[in-house]
C-alpha cells in the first residue's frame, strides 16, 4: 500500500476585495520505491519544501514524480526544483521536450493513479486516488477547497466541478483539498 503525508498544508485568506493570501497543499506520496509530489506551493517557497524534504529523509532530486493538480500559480511555483521529475498533469505526462498525452487516466504505481476531475481552473484539472492502508486517498487539488462544503472562489464551470466532486466523494475514504489538512468524507454511496 501507499503512504500519503501532508508535507505543508495550505491555507486562503481574502485581505481584501483586491486581494487575498494563498498557500496550496503540497503531498508527498511513496508507493513501490517511488516518491511522489502533489503540487508545488508558490515561487518564494523552496527552502520550505526543501525543509520538509529533509525531515524526510529527502531532497527535491529523490523525486521521481510531481503531479500538477491544475496550473494556478500557487501549485506550481517549484516545479522546476525537481530536476529529476516526470511531471504528470490531467492529460499529459512530460519530461524536458518529450510530452506524453493520455486519455482520462494514468497509473503512477500499483495504489496511485491520476484522474481527471475538471471544473474548477480548466476541464484538464486532476486529482491523485492513492490506495492506503487507511483507505483510499484523494488528493484533489482546489476541486475541494478547504473541506467537504466550501466552494471554491474561482470556478471554471460549476457543472463539471460538482460532478467531478461527487464522483471523488464516491470513490474517496479522505480528501486531501488544495488548501487545508486532510478531512474523513462524510458519507459513503
Ligand atoms: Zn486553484
């Protein structure tokens, strides 16, 4: 089975009605020798995530895989700290030059697979489904923003992002949102 850990979790604050405060949640995953990030905080935020790595017994070259949930600019601001990474997002995998697109789905591991959950930034947002011995993990970017309840403030289309939050709910035991802690799903099918 996977491990999932909450290297930092993130938080959104409004500061007014120009601006707001925002961190994303980043995730570490290890599953069959391979370590996995989830989004990549803001530009500024390396030797935060550094930190976190080593408290882990990691540095940014360890990874083998970053999945990028959607391309807002607090989820991706350090993916260029991970020189050894494939990246993964909701339709494509790439390396340097070499792209590699898929249909609906890719399988990272044997309990760790991208989806395809659009609706909240484009219709090529993803989440992560990570197989636990705790039960299974969504890692869901800001389809769910900070709990079960609470919409996002930027939608794409509504639509699409409540039809791809029931379908997380339904195959989800925890989602991990895209900025807050890990929270139990409420009820099941
Ligand atoms: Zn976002």
């Amino acid at each position: 089975m996977a491990s999932v850990k909450i290297l930092r979790p993130g938080y959104f604050k409004m500061v007014n009605e120009e601006g707001c405060e925002a961190t994303c949640t980043i995730s570490l995953i290890t599953d069959a020798g391979k370590k996995i990030i989830v989004d990549t905080g803001n530009v500024g935020e390396g030797k935060e995530i550094k930190k976190a790595l080593k408290k882990n017994g990691l540095s940014p070259s360890d990874i083998d895989y970053v999945i990028i949930t959607h391309y807002h600019p607090d989820h991706i601001g350090n993916n260029s700290l991970f020189e050894n990474a494939t990246f993964v997002d909701g339709v494509e995998t790439f390396v340097e030059n070499k792209f590699h697109f898929f249909e609906e789905k890719y399988t990272i591991t044997k309990n760790v697979t991208v989806i395809r959950t659009p609706g909240h930034y484009s219709n090529d947002d993803c989440s992560v489904i990570v197989k636990t011995d705790k039960g299974t993990i969504a890692i869901a970017g800001d389809l769910f923003w900070s709990d079960e309840k609470n919409l996002p403030p930027f939608i794409f289309k509504k639509k699409l992002l409540m039809k791809s939050r029931a379908k997380i709910v339904k195959m989800a035991d925890f989602i991990i949102p895209g900025h807050g802690d890990m929270f139990k799903v409420s009820k099941k099918k």
